[in-house]
C-alpha cells in the first residue's frame, strides 16, 4: 500500500508481484487450492499474461537514485516477503532505518 500511494500505479496485479518478487517458494504453492490452475509442479508460471521482466526498482520512480530509495526498496522487501514467517515484525517495520528517517525528516523526501 505504502509503495501503490507513492507511485499512483497498481503493484498486485499477479504476474507483476511475481516480476517484483520472485516466484513464490514451493513450500507456499503447496498450500494453495488454485496453485496448478497457474503454476506447473515446479512452481513455474504456466498462465496468462506472461509475467514481465520488470523490479521494484524499476517501479519506484519518485524516489531519486541514491541511499534514501536503496533504504525505501529495502523497507518495501521487508514487507512484501512470499512467506509471512519471513516478513518483518510490526515492530520491526515500525523501527526500520527508511521509517526512522522520513519521520525525522517529516517526510520530506517523498513529496515531490
């Protein structure tokens, strides 16, 4: 959400979630019901559309090149993990560096 407010561009389109993040863990497929209406028994994508060679630094374009958007895509990652066993804690996001500054900050940096 955070990431869809700053750009005004839909991330949860399927296909680009995979693009961003990777093909989800077998061990994550296992456990859907629809997993072979789109995935092969390797956990490969197997329908349509296509999913796009793309990444979230691609993505994020109001954010300048440099350590603030290396921090942002790391926060962004830490939230949009496959497994939740693997995301970051409330705690932990509330405490990451990337919050910390912009709070510090007042948020500056992203108001373009």
């Amino acid at each position: 959400m955070t990431l869809e407010l700053l750009e005004g561009k839909n991330l949860f389109n399927p296909t680009q979630y995979i693009g961003y993040l990777g093909l989800p863990p077998l061990r994550i497929l296992r456990d859907s019901p629809v997993t072979a209406d789109y995935f092969n028994s390797q956990g490969n994508w197997k329908s349509e559309p296509p999913i796009p060679t793309t990444s979230l630094e691609e993505f994020v374009t109001t954010i300048p090149l440099g350590e603030g958007k290396n921090l942002f895509l790391r926060f962004v990652r830490r939230v949009l993990t496959w497994d939740p066993d693997d995301r970051a804690t409330t705690n932990e996001i509330f405490t990451d560096p990337w919050l910390m500054e912009e709070f510090a900050s007042g948020m500056g940096s992203l108001v373009p």
